[in-house]
C-alpha cells in the first residue's frame, strides 16, 4: 500500500474508519459540506494559478464565477450538513475566502512552479515504504533561494506554532522536494488560512524532518501489524462519512428521523428503555432498604444503650453492637494540621508519625505513648467522633456474616 498523509491520519483517528476506506475501499455516500467547500476553493486557486502562468490576470469576477460554476456543478442531495448553516452560508464564505485571498496576493507575481503537484516520499533507504501527496502550490523564490509549499485551510480553526510544528503533512512534502531539486537546501511551508485571512511560515528543520520521519514509520508499522481495527469514537464522528455503517452509530443514524410512535416501538429503543427503568427502579428500592437498615441500627444502638447489652439476639442471628468514641484530628488543608505538624516535629514524633497519620496519632494518645504536656495541647485541636457499628453473626458462632 502506499501511504498517504491523509491515510496515516485517518488511522491516527479511527482505525475503523480507516479500514472502511482503504482496505474495504467502502466509497461513501455522503460527503460533507465543509470537504465540498474545501474542494471548490481549491479547483478555484488550481484554476487561477494556472491562467496566471499562461500569462493571464483573470480579475475577481472570473475567479468567483468559476468557484460559484464548480460549485453548482457539483452540488448535490448526498452533501451532509452538520451545523445549523444552509448551502448559501457555505457558498459566501467560499466567496469570502477567495475575495481576501484575491485582494491580498494580486497580481500573484511569486514564481508558482506547480499547483496540485503529486510527489513521492521514500521513508527508508530500501524505499519499502513509501508516501504520496499533492502539494496545492510549489513556488521559488529566486532572491531567497527558498522553495515554498503552500498549503490552503479553510477549516474554522487557526493553528497555534506548536500545532503547525507538529504538522507532520508538509514537512514530509519537503522530504519529497529536497529529492526532487539539487538546489533545494531552503524549503519553507506556508499555510493559508483562508478564513482569517493569515499566513504564517516555518522553515523546514532539519531535527523536525528526522522526528516526522520516524513517527511516520512507526505508525506505517504499527498499521501493517494490526489486524483489529477499532471504532474510535471522537467529536469528528460528526464528520465521518461512515457514521451509517459504524456499530457506534448506526441503531442511531437509523432511527433517529422515525417519528415518536415508530421510534418507541423499534426493538433496541424499547430495550434500552426498560433495561434503564428497571435499574433505576433498583437505585431507587436500594436507596429506600439503606435508609430503613440506618433506622434500624440507631433503634439497635438505642436499645443496647437503653438495656446495657452489646450483644442483642434474634431468632437465627445475634446483632453485635459497637460504639466507640475516637479522636478525630484535621485532614490535610484543614486548619490546625500545621500547629499539629509544628508540635510534633518540636517533640520529636513527626517522622515517627510519617507525616501527620492522625490514625496512629490517636492510638498513641489513647495508649499514652506521648508525653502528658503534648497529649494536652493535642487535645485541644481534635474532636471526638462517635462511631457505631452493627455485625451480624449466626447466633452460635462468632464469625461475622
Ligand atoms: S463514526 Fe466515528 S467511530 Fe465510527 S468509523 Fe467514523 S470515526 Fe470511527
């Protein structure tokens, strides 16, 4: 398989989904509207560039009327909509992109050398693995002695210097150019992101080549070893052409425009529905049971109190009660661990203690194994706790049940 950048990403993302396309080759049905606005923007600077080679300076108008002629072209039922925008909202802002685009760079007099250029990468000496891609536009320029790819957005989001240093997509083009060209020493990439009207640029470096190199590898090797492909749920599966067929989404996708009667009635909905009523059903008998078994142990611990019994017998099982006042010291961030802290560590106990165990404290105070004028200025910061217990045993044995 040759690998593309597209590919390795694709797999990055969800295995699954990568399977559907490359090994499956499943052609989607639907595809979305944000990657048919992509395509457009892009047949339309491929287009520019290629007349402004010729010679030619088309002026905006001819560069929207082909973008808005490709776009009735192609438009079609199958395009997905994710977000609550119509096609005319999509086709604007392809508009808009490509008016910025044109006002900021006319006469686009940089030394375009190819638009929509298909190179090959070789990741390793054997060329066993290899790569290809298409850089939407390659340019010299003369006086910098700089080679340029450029690459066009148009997604929504601005990448931040880290997210476009870790950009793994144009720094392996470069492999490519640098292979390609005896004078390519200076390769520079440079994004547009077309819907904030930026350009930023980094030069191509020689330790991020190695690195983007290796991780490449890796997951070309890790891709030829697997042999389970996973869903990978994410936020993208909003965009994933495959969301009818995935086990992930599909009952969803399926159901989701019945109307209310058929969609109660569908076997799963119906399944789903009762399985959560009945635990919740569950939830709420167990809740019920834990607050009457607290009632019934404070009537134990009242009744014990009352008769002076630690031990009160029912028919089969014998109820053991247990009551027990302990000192209860501040947890850590709560005000006086410090002043307790200080102390100890002033007699010579906080490593003794590990830090502050207010477990071993306690038991060392109760059996006196501090010294009596610490044991008193500890007592002022603690609180004593009340713990009652009940344990249930058979009535002849000891033996907790
Ligand atoms: S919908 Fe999500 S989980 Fe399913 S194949 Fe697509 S990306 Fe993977």
């Amino acid at each position: 398989m040759i690998y593309s950048h597209s590919r390795i990403e694709t797999f990055k993302q969800c295995p699954l989904k990568f399977k559907y396309r490359y090994l499956d080759k499943i052609i989607p049905e639907v595809e979305t509207i944000e990657s048919f606005l992509g395509s457009r923007v892009h047949e339309a600077l491929e287009w520019l560039y290629k007349q402004v080679k010729m010679e030619k300076l088309p002026d905006l108008k001819e560069l929207l009327d082909i973008f808005k002629k490709n776009w009735e072209k192609n438009f079609n039922v199958n395009i997905k909509f994710i977000k609550e925008f119509e096609d005319k909202d999509y086709f604007n802002t392809g508009t808009k992109f490509l008016t910025n685009y044109y006002e900021r760079y006319k006469p686009f007099k940089e030394n375009t050398i190819a638009t929509e250029k298909q190179i090959f990468i070789n990741l390793d000496k054997d060329e066993k693995y290899q790569m290809q891609g298409f850089i939407d536009r390659l340019v010299y320029d003369e006086t910098k002695k700089t080679y340029e790819i450029h690459d066009y957005k148009t997604s929504g989001y601005l990448k931040t210097n880290d997210e476009l240093e870790e950009d793994k997509q144009l720094a392996l083009y470069s492999l490519a150019i640098r292979e390609m060209y005896q004078d390519a020493d200076k390769i520079c990439l440079i994004w547009h992101f077309l819907a904030f009207d930026k350009e930023f640029c980094l030069e191509v470096d020689e330790k991020i080549l190695k690195k983007v190199k290796e991780e490449t590898l890796n997951t070309i090797k890790k891709i030829e070893n697997t042999d389970k492909f996973d869903a990978k749920a994410s936020k993208l599966c909003d965009w994933c052409e495959y969301k009818p067929i995935c086990p992930k989404w599909k009952h969803l996708e399926e159901i989701k425009d019945k109307p209310i009667n058929e969609f109660l009635k569908e076997e799963g909905v119906n399944l789903v529905n009762k399985y959560s009523e009945l635990l919740l059903q569950k939830q709420k008998v167990n809740m019920e049971l834990d607050e009457n078994l607290e009632k019934l142990k404070e009537a134990l611990v009242k009744y014990s109190e009352k008769n002076n019994l630690d031990t009160i017998f029912g028919s089969n099982k014998k109820a053991r009660v247990w009551i027990k006042d302990v000192l209860k010291f501040p947890n850590k961030n709560e005000i006086g661990r410090d002043v307790i802290k200080t102390l100890l560590i002033n007699h010579g106990f906080y490593n003794d203690l590990s830090d502050v165990d207010t477990f071993k404290l306690s038991r060392m105070i109760e059996e006196n194994k501090l010294p009596k004028d610490l044991i008193e200025k500890l007592k002022e910061l603690h609180k004593i706790e009340r713990l009652e217990r009940i344990y249930l045993v058979d009535n002849n044995m000891e033996k907790e049940n």
